[in-house]
C-alpha cells in the first residue's frame, strides 16, 4: 500500500513537471504530442525506478529467481504511470476540444495540486495520523505542485 502511495505522488509531481515543461511559449500547440510525451516518460521513469530498486536490492541466487523478482519490481512501478492519467486525459480532451494552451496548462497544474493533497491525507490516514495531522501532510504535498506552478509562471 505504502509503493503505491509514494508512486502515485510520484507520477503525479512528474506529471505536473512535464505539463510545465512542455508549455509551447511560442511554438505551436500540440496537446496530443504532450500527452504521448507524459506517457512515454511516466513509462521510461516507471521502468528506470523499479531497475534501480531492483539491482539496489539485488541478492545473488538463481537466475530464474532474480527474473522473476526484476518483473515484480517493475510490475509495482505501475501507480507512477497510472497518476499521469488525469493529465493526459485532460490533453486528449484538450486536442479534441480545441482548447487554448493556457488555461489547460494551469487547469492541469491545479488539478494535480489538488490531486497531490488527496494522495497526501489519506497516505497520512493510512498511516496512522490524525485528520488534522494528514491533511497538513496533504497540504505539504499539494505546496509540491504549487511550486511547480509558480516555477513555471517565473521561468515562462
């Protein structure tokens, strides 16, 4: 339960990163490009974690063994992908819709800031801390995304 928590705060930081990084300035809008690209890395980040977790954690024995373990660890990588999903649908719909550029990107830098203080309390209810307690953590997440926002505001 804790993997996929932390994963999932994971995706969804990467996925807001890349929304602002992908922001045209200039160039044309290409949303259904950005959303493969959100995929691609999700995926390739995905992949790359759950190898070095696996050669981290590597203990020597049998080769069967030591496959099968490398394709559990990559199969838990799976909430890292899954929590770019809101992003890149709201880029599918964005391209089918034909929707500006602008308000999608800070329509998707909001959506995973509110995401992030979702994931944020109940992984902090699911470990035990109060209410009061786990939506401060929530919030601490969700101040992720905001800076995230507010680098992209600045550097754009």
């Amino acid at each position: 339960m804790r993997s996929w928590l932390s994963e999932g705060v994971y995706g969804t930081v990467l996925a807001s990163a890349l929304l602002a990084a992908l922001h045209s300035e200039g160039a044309p809008y290409t949303p259904f490009y950005d959303a493969a690209w959100v995929l691609v890395t999700a995926g390739t980040a995905a992949l790359a974690h759950g190898y070095a977790h696996h050669m981290a954690t590597h203990r020597p024995g049998r080769a069967a063994h030591r496959w099968l373990h490398l394709a559990r660890t990559l199969a838990d990588e799976w909430p890292v992908v899954i929590a770019c999903w809101p992003t890149v649908a709201l880029l599918v719909a964005a391209g089918c819709a034909g929707w500006p550029e602008a308000p999608v990107t800070y329509a998707g830098l909001s959506l995973n800031a509110a995401l992030l203080l979702g994931w944020g309390t109940f992984a902090a209810l699911r470990a035990g801390y109060r209410r009061h307690a786990a939506v401060l953590i929530g919030a601490a997440d969700m101040a992720i995304g905001v800076l995230i926002a507010v680098a992209n505001a600045i550097i754009k």
